[in-house]
C-alpha cells in the first residue's frame, strides 16, 4: 500500500453481473469477477454473455497493479473459475476481502490464491492503494456481506452489490465516506422465497416474493438513502438457464426495468438519476458520460421478446447445459456425506434451537426421478431416512435433486442452494423455522457463530465490536421476523 499522486481519466466499467471495474492508467480495481461460464449447478449465467476475457486479461496484463476485491462468499461474486484464471495469467494481482467475524472467505480464497498477497480489510476502516481510498464495510447475520467504498480523485463511489445496509450502519457508512457520486447496488430475487411452495404443491407461487416493482423501489430507496446523484442498477445481471430454473426469469427485475420504473417516480428521488450501465459498458468516473455502450444488447433488450430472448440464449449453451443434465442424471446419493454435514449443523445448534426446529426439517432428495426422504431430529441429534407418508402437518420439506445435494454437503455450501432457485420447499402458512435453519446452516459452513465456541475467538468478538451499530437493527430485525410474516431480505 503506498500513496500516489491525483489520478486522471478515472473510468467505471461492467464487466458482468456484479463485475465492476475502477480503470486508470497504471492500476484497476477489480471487483467480484465471473466472467465466463455460468455458477450455480449452471443455473445462473452472465446476462448479457460477458465479453472476452482474453481481451480483458491483454488489458490487465499492461498495467503495474491489479486490485481484486471480493464482497462475499456467494458464487456469483466469488466465482472459482474466473480466480484461477486470472491467478494464472496475472503477475500483477493483489487480493483485497473484507477481515470478517467469519474465517470461510479467507481460507477459501487461498487455495485459489497460492502464493498471491490476500489483505483483509477491517470493518470501516479507511486504506490508501494507489490512487485508491478503500472502505469495506460489513453487513450480514450468518456470513457478512460487505459495501466497497472507493474514493478516486475526489468522488466517491459505492459498490453496495448484494449488501443490505441497515439504518444505523447507513449513517455509520455515510459519517466516514461522506456522499457518493454513484450507488451500484442490486435490485432483483436472489433468495429462496421464490422456491416456496404450499403443502398443495401448486405451481410457481409470485406471492411468496416480493414484486418487481417492490424491487425497484427498493433500489431507488437505498441508494438515494446514500445521497448518491447517480444510481446504478448492478449485481442482477443474470439470466437462469437451467431447464429446472428457467422458471423464474420471470420474477427476475432485470436493470432496463429499472431504469423504466424511475420514470414513473423520478419526482420523489430529487436530483438523483438512474444510469444504465449494462456489461460491456464504461463511463467516465468525473463527467459521468458514458465512454462505450452495448448498443447490440441495447437494441436487443427493447425490440425482442425477454423470454424469447432467453430462450435463444438457452439454444446458445445447449451443448453445456445438455452435458450437464447428463452428469445430474448419473448422480446417486452419497449418503456419508449427507449425514456428515447435517449431523454437523445438528452438533452445531444450540438446545435452545435444537428445541425450536424439533423433528420439523425434512428433505426430499431426487436420484433418477426416485424420491428419498431424510428427517433432521435435533433433538435427538439423529439425521433420520424416513417415508413421506410419516411426514407431520407442520413437516418442512426441502426439495433438491441428488446431484445438487451432494454438493452442497461436500462443499458446505447451502449458502448457495436457495440463490440457485434449484429447490424446492413446502411449508404451511406463517411458517417461520426454515429461515432460522437457513441462517443456522450458513453460520456452520461459514466458521460463524455456530458452534457457540466460536464466539470466544478473539477476530470474532472484535470484529462485531466494530459493527455494534449493526446489532441495533438485528435485534429489531429479529422482532420483526418473529411477529411479523417473516424476514424479507437475502438469506
């Protein structure tokens, strides 16, 4: 780290979903990369397809330093293929993750960095890299996400992608980073709440989301909360692709429907703009015009069709998409790994917990069009083959093929399971425990609070010491979920 002089000719790039890139002369600050392939069991892809990164590694390779800051753990932020590639072909890169109460995001980071510097940033605390003054700022209950600030010249520019500031850390945020000139935050489903099911099992139920619009404005509101004079959509840059997700594109709140919605409230946000600036697109960092623009795409977007449009890009990765349902048609259950990691999350809970989710966690595991079922007895610390026909009134089902399943247990990563809409889950209405063992799977697999032993560490405890303002909005968080209908965030 070491102080430069005043950058010139500072531009802001997309390179996909959440890829954003800070350009100057000598050094660019990379941001979440996936830019290639798909994530998620290959149900999420880049919409549209990013463009070369051949092209973007010639650029790279030109300049002294290679900046590359990962907000969280989610795949479509921290995107394994992506890493090693750029960890191959660069000698120029440096990691940057923010220093988290959990250990999962460094320890998985490292075995893709090699010998490659990672720093971990301290929560609110303000770095000089170049040209660069960097805040990472956390946020999050089971694994923290996290909001890059980043100064360049004298404008500030705040990449919020998946991170839901609360009130109290808002204004803790906007004390030290003062007003940005641009907002980048996301705006669509990427959740399980669109998995929901009654115990019916009717079709694809909208009303277990939130609507479009409800994103929209929730963009707008979040980002003039900011005082930014610029909001641009990001980080919902995706089209589902997986024949068992496809579905779902059709809850998803792409950015030109964005930028259409503020037409309609624009009045109520002051002087705030909305910018698109979809992949492929750049602007400069001062001025604020738009330096390249994806007029293809543009062109695109507004004359087709947008599930016709998908349907065309499915035809387009058919021959992957193909070999893939090839490998989730051979897959069997590998039970061993099953009962090691919810016997492990099962070990984990606290008896309070255990007490509360009872024998109510149930899973129906696909294998060749053959369904099998698990019941999670915490109480009785036991994971439990059973019969659907022995499945209770308040039974909570969770839905997922073998092949998925599998990888999930192997890799601990039921973070990711909801975020890919592969799952299904039946409920009964107000059913509130399938987010507590949600958020109690994350914080296992994450190295979080659970098992409660590791709150004595001591990266932990200070950690939230530094994000005390956030505990404020928990708690009110927490009374809201358990007398309300239930928590209506990312989890």
């Amino acid at each position: 780290m070491s102080g430069g002089s005043q950058p010139g000719g500072a531009s802001l790039l997309i390179h996909g979903h959440s890829c954003c890139e800070i350009r100057l002369k000598e050094v660019s600050l990379l941001c979440d990369p996936w830019l290639f392939g798909s994530c998620y069991w290959r149900s999420w892809w880049n919409f549209p397809k990013p463009e070369s990164i051949e092209s973007l590694l010639k650029v790279w390779k030109q300049k002294r330093l290679v900046l590359i800051y990962l907000t969280h753990l989610h795949w479509d932020h921290f995107h394994g293929p992506t890493l090693r590639r750029l960890v191959s072909e660069l000698e120029n890169v440096r990691f940057l993750i923010p220093k988290t109460p959990e250990s999962r995001l460094g320890q998985d980071l490292k075995l893709f960095a090699k010998t490659i510097p990672i720093d971990q940033l301290i929560h609110a605390k303000e770095y000089s890299y170049d040209d660069f003054t960097l805040i990472s700022f956390q946020q999050g209950i089971a694994f923290a996400d996290s909001t890059l600030a980043i100064k360049v010249g004298q404008d500030w520019i705040w990449n919020m992608n998946d991170c839901k500031l609360t009130r109290h850390s808002l204004k803790h945020l906007s004390a030290i980073a003062g007003t940005p000139k641009y907002a980048l935050r996301s705006h669509s489903s990427a959740n399980w709440r669109s998995c929901i099911r009654g115990q019916s099992a009717e079709g694809l139920e909208l009303i277990h989301d939130k609507s479009l619009r409800s994103y929209s404005d929730e963009f707008f509101q979040s980002c003039y909360l900011t005082g930014a004079s610029t909001a641009i959509p990001f980080a919902s840059n995706i089209a589902c692709l997986h024949r068992d997700s496809f579905q779902y594109n059709k809850i998803l709140n792409f950015s030109d429907y964005v930028e259409r919605d503020f037409a309609d409230c624009s009045d109520r946000f002051g002087n705030m703009r909305v910018q698109l600036l979809l992949p492929g697109e750049s602007l400069d960092v001062e001025s604020g015009s738009l330096l390249s623009t994806n007029d293809s795409f543009r062109t695109a977007i507004a004359g087709s069709d947008r599930a016709a449009l998908l349907k065309d890009y499915q035809g387009i990765v058919a021959e992957t998409l193909l070999a893939h349902y090839d490998k989730e048609a051979k897959a069997r259950v590998k039970w061993s790994l099953v009962n090691r990691y919810f016997s492990g999350v099962i070990r984990a809970t606290p008896m309070p917990l255990r007490w509360y989710l009872g024998d109510s966690i149930h899973l129906e595991i696909v294998e060749c069009g053959v369904s099998h079922w698990i019941r999670l007895d915490f109480r009785a610390k036991k994971v439990i083959p059973c019969d659907h026909l022995a499945l209770r009134h308040q039974a909570i089902v969770f839905k997922v093929s073998a092949f998925v399943l599998n990888d999930v247990c192997a890799n601990a990563h039921w973070n990711s399971l909801g975020v890919s809409k592969l799952l299904e889950i039946y409920i009964d209405p107000g059913e509130k425990r399938h987010e507590v063992f949600g958020l109690l799977c994350c914080a296992y697999e994450s190295g979080g609070a659970f098992p409660l032993r590791n709150l004595l560490r001591p990266r932990f405890f200070v950690t939230w010491l530094r994000r005390y303002r956030e505990c404020f909005d928990l708690f009110a968080l927490a009374f809201k979920v358990f007398t309300g209908d239930g928590y209506k965030g990312s989890v």
